[in-house]
C-alpha cells in the first residue's frame, strides 16, 4: 500500500540522468533524489484517474470487450493525454487516464466512456467503480 492509502502500486521506477541540458526543465533536477528531468512539454500532463474495475462473475470477456472499445472514444477527447485499459487478473480491470489539467479530467469524466461505463455497471460490475483522482509527479510520453 502506498503511503497515502490510496493503491497497492509497489514498484515505482524512477529514471536517472546526470547531466541538464539546455532544452530541458533543469528545476525539476535534485541529486540527492535522483528523479528525473523531462523535457518542458512533459511537464505539462499533471492529473490522471486511476479506476479499478470488479466484473461480475462471468462478465470479464464482456468488460474486457468493452474497455478495448472505449479506445476511439479516449481518442476522440482532445483534453486526454493518456488512456489505458488495463486487466489486473481474471477479473479485475482498470483504467489510467492522464490530463494536462483539471478541465480535461472533468470533461472526461463527463464523457460517453464514463456515461457508457455507468450505463452498462449493474450488467457489468460487481461493485461500483473505485475512481480515484491522482496528481502525477513525472511521465513519459510519446513525443
């Protein structure tokens, strides 16, 4: 469990480069911790959702199909940075949505994945679905 209690996340990797460069937000750079500096625009996606999903009993191919087809709609919202469907076990499911800001998290969570989501829960889910709002304190991203 994290430190706050909020997820059983237990590994957590945290790239290292010595030397800031010019085209690089050399704030971000402390030795003593050794996180990561990323370039400026990497910087700018700084809130995401973390949402576990229970299926009900044999719905978990019906979850999976429906999480793999929310992908164009993730893609459709211009203010989601990120979106990923993940499976954790048989029947245990997630989402991970990255934002550059609270307007984009909100539009999101407003969305046609969300409603679709809520729509389809008492088929679907075995219990409500855990959202959890997070702040991201580094990511990578494809450029």
């Amino acid at each position: 469990m994290e430190f706050h209690g909020n997820n059983d996340i237990n590994v957590v990797i945290i790239a290292y480069r010595e030397v800031c460069h010019e085209d690089l937000d050399c704030s971000l750079f402390d030795p003593f911790t050794h996180f990561s500096i990323y370039p400026k625009e990497y910087s700018m996606t700084k809130l995401a959702l973390f949402v576990r999903l229970e299926a009900k009993p044999g719905q978990e191919a019906a979850l999976a199909d429906f999480l793999a087809s929310a992908l164009p709609l993730a893609n459709a919202e211009s203010g989601t940075t990120a979106w990923f469907a993940l499976k954790f076990g048989p029947s245990t499911f997630g989402v991970f949505d990255a934002f550059a800001d609270e307007a984009g998290r909100q539009a999101h969570l407003n969305g046609q994945i969300a409603a679709a989501l809520m729509a389809n829960a008492a088929t679907l889910l075995s219990s409500p679905p855990n959202i959890e709002k997070v702040e991201l304190l580094a990511a990578k991203l494809p450029a």
